[in-house]
C-alpha cells in the first residue's frame, strides 16, 4: 500500500477536526491554515469524505464540518476508503504458482494483507486522537495540534 496525499491530508483533516472538538463545526480554511494544506484540494477532499459520511457539512456564518460518527467508530481504512486510496499492499508482479517458492510468496502475501486490512481497519481517529494529545502533553504544548 502507498498513502497518497490525498489520502494522508484526509487523516491529518479529520484527526485536527477531532482535536478542535467533535461538536464543533470546524472550516476548511481553519484546517488547511493549521495543518499547512492548500484550502481547494482539501475542500474536495472533504467532499469526498462527506459523501462516504464520515463527516457532516453546516452552512452558514458558523458553518464548516463536523464529525458524523464518534471518533472510535472511524477507522483509517474508512478514511482512505473514502479519499479513494486502495488498501491492498502491492503484491508481487509474476509469480509461478506452480513453484513452491512462488506459491509460498503467493500465500505470505495474502496472510499479509489479510492482517494489513485488519490492522488499519482496527485504528481509529480516536486511536490518533489520543496518540495525538498524549505527544502534545509531552511537548508542553497548548491545543492547537499541527499533525
């Protein structure tokens, strides 16, 4: 697997919308200024992940996005899923399968992305939150979190 930008602006996007606050409508500027991204390419990815429903959008004066669901139940898989990016290691060009040694790489190859798949399907934005305020206690640092 290769995160693309795309897919790893989402995480940052979604990680700085949970750190500012799951009820609070956060804007695309505001995110795009604190994490360093350019604001129209984030604003695409943000639609992107709104029609897969991880987050909501508000109109209005106060408006921006929220989260949709808590932020244990969003995995890093959903938001890649999302974005668009594929999941699946790269596997092997040509292999042989009537080799042993290549049905073998065939087979470790599939184990492997069948544990890939469940680890990143297993953490979730709440799991990066965490991650997240744990370093910036260990840093001193105030809520602004840059990821």
């Amino acid at each position: 697997m290769k995160l693309t930008k795309k897919g790893y602006y989402a995480v940052k996007a979604l990680l700085d919308m949970s750190l500012q606050g799951v009820d609070r409508a956060i804007s695309v500027n505001s995110i795009a200024t604190r994490q360093n991204l350019p604001a129209p390419y984030l604003e695409k990815i943000l639609i992107k992940i709104r029609h897969a429903g991880l987050i909501k959008s508000i109109r209005g004066m106060q408006g921006g996005y929220i989260l949709a669901l808590p932020p244990e139940e969003i995995s890093l898989g959903d938001i890649l899923i999302a974005v668009g990016d594929k999941i699946d290691p790269l596997s092997p060009n040509s292999l042989n399968q009537d080799s042993a040694e290549d049905w073998v790489t065939m087979t470790l190859w599939s184990r492997l992305n069948k544990k890939f798949k469940e680890a990143i399907f297993s953490i979730t934005l709440a799991d990066l939150y965490y991650d997240a305020r744990s370093r910036q206690a260990s840093q001193g640092e105030d809520n602004n979190f840059i990821v």
